[in-house]
C-alpha cells in the first residue's frame, strides 16, 4: 500500500493547495466575526499561492478535472486582487498636495522621523495614530509644530490605555475637531481648508484619522462593530464634501467588512493608484511587512501615487499619498 500511497501524494497535496485558495476566496466574501474567517481573508494572497502550487502539482500529475477546478480557483482569486494593480484613469486638473498617515507603535515611532518625511515629501495634512501625550512632545520638539502647526489630537487619556492617542496634524487651519464615538481607541475628524490658490477658490476637506480595534488576538466582535461604525460616521459627512481618511484600519482590502466601508464614492487611494498591496505591517522583525492593514481612503479626491516609508522605531509603515483636489 506504501507505493500508491506515495504516488497518490502529489495528487492530494494539489487538491488540498487548491482547498486552501478556495477557503481564501469564501473568506474574501463573508462578512462574519469569526477570527478564522477573518484571518484567511487578510491571508487571500498567500492562499491563492497555495493554490497556484497545487495546480502546479496536478497538472504534473495529470489529474485534468481536479486542474479545471484548481483553474476556476485560481482564475476567481485574480479577479478579486486585479483592482489593486490596475490603476484608475485620473484628470489630473486641481491642486496637488500629499497626505501622510502613520502608526507610531505606542509613541516608539521616531518623531525625527516623522519631521523628517513631512519636510521632504511637502507634507500637508498628516494623520498620526498611537501617539500618546509624551509623543506629542517629542514631535513638537523635534519641529513638526513649525511644519504643521494646527492640530486636533485625542490622547486616549479617557480610555484604559491613553497610549492609544489619535490626531490631525494640518499645515492649514483646522475647524470642527471632534472625537468620535463607538471606538475603542481614540478616532478624530476635523476640516482643514486649503486657501485659494492659482485662481483655485478655498476648498473645505474633511479628515478623519481612525483606528478601529483589530480582530485578534482580542475577541473580534469590536472590530466587527466598529467598521461599520466608522462606516455610517463616512456616510454622514455631506455628499459634495471631499474627504480624507487616514489610519491602521486592522483590516486588508480582502476583509468584506473593509470593502463596505468603500461605498457612496470612498476608495482606497492604493487601489485607485493601482500601487497594489501595500504590505505596512508587522515591521522591525527579520521577516518582511505581510498584510497591508493601513490605508488612505478618498472620496472627491484623486490618488495619483501612493507609497510606502519606514518610521524607525514603529512596527508599521506609514502611507504618502500624493493626491489631487477637485478642479
């Protein structure tokens, strides 16, 4: 029995890749709150390799019917990451400016750093999230109030953990800072309003920087209750109103309850872009960033080119995102 067996073993490691790819893809579209689900979701691409190497296998071992159906796999989960790679056509007719968001690991994040990139990127608006009430001292010291002196910050003092502080951080003058409800972890929104220029009347953008609670190692039923919690604070803003949302959204493109959140004109600036799956998370390890957790959304704004940068000391990658305001 050990020689088919032994034979056999390609076939069933084939069909058992293909099973994983299939289990990413069921993952993709359930909206559920079990941390199982939500973590084949975030693992879709790494899955859709699996299947890639099971077909591999069956093809070699000529097992056809399980190849067509490792093909419709396969075929099915490029379909769902094709918008992250095919960039949207954009008129590029209004102001240019660039947006930062970044995660600063609980005040670790060199604010040097930080200064750093605001200075050399011509950072406008940048959207900061654990940055507790020392770390605000820190990037003040190190001169971000010179390069972005208008602010509206939460530091999460309210909260268990104040380490968990969340802010806007605004070249322009900021109108209307407000922490919202129903977080876990300090989320703010504010309207910084960009002067006129060349011809250009003022315009008015809403910014909220957020950082929903993530699903694990935690139970996962606050961050199934704060996306669509952030997602009805976004749907409230006026429709004709362009806004910017920044932060560590603990969740992948390949999570449902993210892709709800891209509704009523919202996208994600890296799928717009086409700039791919901006893997931010974890950093500062021997192995390289995994899941793309962090993102920039838009609504009434263009995303030209997004990218990624370090923040030493922080175990994410922040987002720069090089943006188009309407004409």
């Amino acid at each position: 029995m050990t020689g088919p067996r032994l034979a056999n073993a390609p076939a069933h490691l084939g069909r058992a890749g293909t099973a994983l790819a299939a289990l990413g893809l069921v993952a993709h579209w359930l909206s559920v709150d079990q941390q199982l689900f939500i973590v084949a979701a975030s693992a879709v691409p790494y899955l859709l390799f699996a299947g890639l190497a099971g077909w591999c296998l069956l093809v070699a071992g000529r097992r056809w019917r399980s190849v067509a159906a490792a093909t419709a796999v396969l075929l099915v989960g490029v379909l769902t990451q094709l918008p992250l790679y095919v960039a949207d056509r954009v008129t590029l007719s209004g102001r240019s400016i660039t947006v930062m968001s970044a995660n600063l690991a609980l005040g670790v994040g060199s604010p040097d750093a930080v200064v750093a990139l605001v200075r050399e990127h011509d950072v406008s608006v940048l959207t900061l999230l654990e940055q507790p009430a020392a770390e605000i001292q820190r990037l003040l010291s190190a001169g971000l109030g010179q390069l972005l002196p208008y602010r509206y910050v939460d530091t999460g003092q309210s909260r268990a953990d104040p380490a968990f502080g969340t802010g806007v951080w605004s070249r322009y003058p900021l109108a209307g800072g407000r922490t919202l409800p129903e977080f876990s972890f300090a989320a703010v929104t504010a309207t910084v309003t960009y002067p006129a220029e060349g011809g250009r009347p003022s315009l008015p953008v809403r910014i909220f920087a957020v950082h929903p609670a993530p699903p694990y190692p935690v139970p996962a039923i606050r961050w199934t209750r704060e996306l669509p919690a952030l997602a009805r604070e976004l749907r409230s803003v006026g429709s004709a109103d362009p806004v910017l949302v920044g932060g560590d959204f603990n969740a992948t493109w390949d999570n449902a309850q993210f892709r709800r959140l891209l509704r009523g004109g919202y996208r994600d600036a890296a799928e717009e872009a086409g700039a791919g799956s901006l893997r931010s998370y974890p950093v500062g390890s021997s192995v390289p960033p995994t899941i793309a957790i962090d993102h920039v959304l838009l609504r009434g704004i263009q995303a030209p080119t997004v990218l990624r940068v370090d923040v030493p000391g922080s175990d994410h990658r922040a987002l720069i995102a090089r943006l188009v305001l309407p004409g």
